[in-house]
C-alpha cells in the first residue's frame, strides 16, 4: 500500500532563500551558522560584482526532525554569494594556507549612506570577513542533496 505524501516532507527540498533587508540576513544567518569551508572555498569576481563562498552548512531546519526520527544530523553544500559588491577586506584570515577550514558564526549587515553598507561574516577564531555593498542583497542556495554530518553531532558553542 503506498502512502500519501505528508506535509512535512515537502521541507526535503534544497533551501534557496535571498535577503534584502537585515530581518531577512537574520533568518539567513541562522541557517548558515556554524557552515565549515576550505579557505579557498571563497571567490571575489570584480567585473560581475561578487563575493561567493561554497559552505558546508549545518542543516539547523532539520535538527528536530533528525533528533525526533533518531537519525543522524545532516549538512548540505550551499553557495552563499553577496551582490553588488564594490570592496572586501579580510582580518584574521590565514594567507596562502588554502586548505585551511574556516566555520562561519554569523552575517550581519551595518547599513551606511543611500542604501549601501556592509556585509560583515564573522568567523570562529576572532576572523572576520567584511564586504562593502552597493545595495544589500545576499543568496544562500543548496546545492548538493544532504549528507550525513562527518562529526554526527550538532555545533554547539559551550
């Protein structure tokens, strides 16, 4: 017998979401925090304007669901990129050490003058990573099916 499809399934499709405004970076933020890179996971395209990351993200939508099932934790690739990109500066990031892995804590957007801003990733370890904006608009689009978290456990900040 087969069974109809229930409500809660339809949370199984690959997350795509944009802010444009800092109430939506939150709710983007939240989703991102604790994202693991390589180094060189990043990229800054000058001529179309953008600052991109490929993230392993920690699937946070799909804790409860994991801890009520008794299944293992899930992470997911997901490429985070910020338009409009006018300029990006680093601190306390390793040069020339591409393969070190970074883990991302939190975006947040400090406006300035007519729309513009900046776009700051704050990273484990005291790093930061701040992208000065045009206008803000930040995209987080999964691109992988899900798998099972190396670790098996969810990030914590003890």
């Amino acid at each position: 017998m087969s069974e109809d499809a229930r409500f809660e399934d339809g949370g199984e499709r690959p997350l795509r979401l944009k802010a444009l405004d800092a109430e939506d970076l939150a709710v983007l933020s939240s989703l991102v925090q604790d994202a693991v890179f390589p180094a060189a996971e990043m990229l800054w395209t000058r001529r179309q304007r953008r600052f991109g990351i490929l993230l392993n993200r920690f699937r946070w939508e799909d804790e409860p669901r994991a801890r009520s099932r008794g299944r293992a934790v899930e992470r997911v690739q997901s490429v985070l990129a910020i338009e409009d990109v006018m300029r990006v500066q680093t601190s306390g990031l390793p040069f020339g050490q591409a393969d070190v892995v970074l883990s991302l804590l939190s975006v947040t957007f400090e406006p300035g003058e007519d729309g513009t801003g900046r776009v700051v990733l704050t990273l484990a370890g005291d790093g930061a990573i701040a992208v000065d904006v045009e206008a803000l608009e930040v995209v987080m689009r999964d691109v992988t099916r899900p798998y099972v978290a190396p670790s098996g456990k969810v990030p914590s900040h003890g």
